[in-house]
C-alpha cells in the first residue's frame, strides 16, 4: 500500500469508528458517478469498513453516468453494501433541472447557482459523509481539511487535523463530560460531519490509483478533453468550449435547456417578469440558450479549466 494510500485509509477508520460511536450508523460515502468517488470507494473496501453509499440524481448527467453508477450500485448491493439515490425535491415535490428552470424564472448561472443546492447537495444533515474533495480542484476548495463540520455559513465552517480528530476523539471517550472541541460537539449534535480521505491527492495520484487498482471507472472519461470532469451537462460553470463539446455529444440535453427555457419565458409572461431582461435577447428558448451559452453574460461565467474558481459544482 502507498502513503498517500496508508494516510487516506486511516482517515477514513477513524471516520467510520466516530460514525458508529455517535451516530450510531455507518459512514456514507458520497458518490456523483466520478473518478474521485471511484477512489473513495476503493478506499473504503481496502480500510475493511462499513459503510453506505449515496448519490445524488441530478437529472441533469449524462446517460453514461447514470448507466455507470447503476452498474457500481448493483455491485456495492450484490457485495452486502447499502446504496441509496436521492431523488430532488423543491417545495415538497421531486424536482428536476427542467421543471426548476421555468420555477426559477431564469437559467442557472454561475452567480445563481440554485440547481446545485437543490439537486446535488440534497446529502441528510444528520450524518457523517466521506466525500472525495480535494484540495487541488479549485480555488474555492484549496484549504480543504481531513475533517470538517458544515454549517451554513462557510465563515463558520470548522477544519480539523486527522492529528486533532484522533487525540480530541480518543480524549471523549476516557473524558466525555470535560473534554469537548467543536468537532466532538457537531458529532454528539448529530449535525453534519465530514471527512476528506483524499484531500491532498492530485488528478495525477488519483488516475494512477484508478490504473493500479484496474478500477471500473466512468466510460465518459474515455471521451477527452471536455469531459475530463464529469458533472451536469452544460453546467454554467464550465467554459463555452466544454459546454459545446458536451451539447454535440448530448443534443438531446440542449433541446431540454430550450424547452425549458421556453416554459421559463412563458412563466415569467404570465408573472409580468418579462418586461426588462437588461438587454438580453430572451426573447425566445432558443435565443435564451444562445445567451447562456456565450462566455460573457457575467462576470466570471468563463473558461473553467485552469482557472481556479470558487466552490465548483463540477464533479471529479
Ligand atoms: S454541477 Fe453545475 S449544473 Fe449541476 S447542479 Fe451544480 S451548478 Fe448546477
């Protein structure tokens, strides 16, 4: 076993060990169907715990990846392991990106990202998750840590060593009414908890792991350049050029983005929304599309790949 391997295998015990002293439930493992996930999971076999696995249906992937994590889904059940897929909901009702789109009277972009709240992050508060961040993805996850507390507000969010993690948990047990951190207290809260096996490993460690091991991974990735990430397809906080190459291999999902923004002109006519569109040409799905598209509709909703962006839906 490598280093980086051994490091990401303690962490991910000591996880599961403080999973079932608080919260009396497995550690969940959080997959999107990408190369990151992959690596996790095998992590988690390798480490021999128990563990669930959850993954979010964005309504909004491509079919390969739907197709894939089915197949990993129907191999973790047949190996005795949980799997769940969570469905999204909006007001109370299963929701997907086309029916939001006309809901939220105008496309997702990047500084309105309200699909990924609703479709992606839909991961219970009540649990302690393993997820495959990693520091090297962007800038908005560069100061990622072993193990952190989620709250709300990012400003709160707490960071922690897997050092700390293992002294303060061990301290808990021998002294569970003195000894106390802000890690132990979100576990004893059952708020939500988090540990990141493979915080400090690069796309390089990550794809050498994947051939070493001979893991199964997307057959997306085998398709190049744009799909070096596997995420939403047409995800605003890609580059144009991603997003072209995506919608060729995928014209059915460009037909569903102007269908639905048809629908979203339509809302915002019956609301008396349509009036002003600040000079935008909304005037019909299609050209709404070709807004969206366009790398300069905001400031920021331009090229991802080696840009370090703030807090990236893609997926690894
Ligand atoms: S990954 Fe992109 S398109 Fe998908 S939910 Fe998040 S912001 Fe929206």
């Amino acid at each position: 076993m490598s280093d980086l391997e051994q490091t990401a295998v303690k962490r991910i015990r000591l996880a599961a060990k403080m999973s079932q002293q608080y919260y009396q439930e497995p550690l969940l493992i959080c997959n999107s169907g990408g190369k990151d996930s992959l690596v996790l999971l095998a992590i988690a076999k390798a480490a021999g715990i128990k563990y669930e696995m959850v993954h979010s249906h964005t309504t909004a992937d491509a079919p390969e990846t739907v197709r894939y994590v089915r197949r990993q889904i129907y191999e973790l059940e047949c190996a005795g392991i949980k799997t769940e897929i969570h469905y999204p909901v909006y007001k109370g009702k299963r929701t997907s990106m086309w029916a939001l789109i006309p809901q939220k009277l105008m496309p997702p972009t990047r500084f309105a990202r309200y699909c990924c709240k609703i479709l992606k992050e839909t991961t219970e508060n009540h649990r302690y998750i393993a997820t495959g961040v990693r520091a090297s993805e962007s800038k908005g996850r560069a100061d990622s840590a072993e193990f952190e507390t989620r709250t709300s507000r990012k400003a709160d969010k707490g960071r922690f060593s897997y050092e700390h993690t293992a002294e303060v948990f061990s301290e808990a047990q021998t002294l569970p009414d003195v000894y106390d951190c802000q890690l132990i207290t979100a576990c004893k809260k059952h708020k939500q908890v988090s540990v990141l096996p493979i915080v400090d490993w690069t796309d390089e460690d990550i794809w050498n792991y994947i051939r070493s091991e001979r893991l199964k991974y997307n057959p997306l990735y085998d398709y190049g350049y744009a799909f070096d990430r596997v995420g939403c397809i047409g995800c605003p906080l890609a580059s144009r050029k991603k997003r072209l190459a995506e919608f060729a291999k995928h014209p059915a999902y460009k037909n569903m983005y102007i269908r639905a923004f048809d629908r979203c002109i339509a809302r915002r006519k019956a609301l008396g929304k349509h009036g002003v569109t600040d000079n935008k040409d909304w005037s019909t799905g299609a050209k709404m599309f070709d807004w969206w598209m366009e790398d300069k509709n905001l400031e920021g909703q331009v090229a991802f790949e080696g840009v370090k962006s703030e807090g990236s839906g893609l997926q690894n």
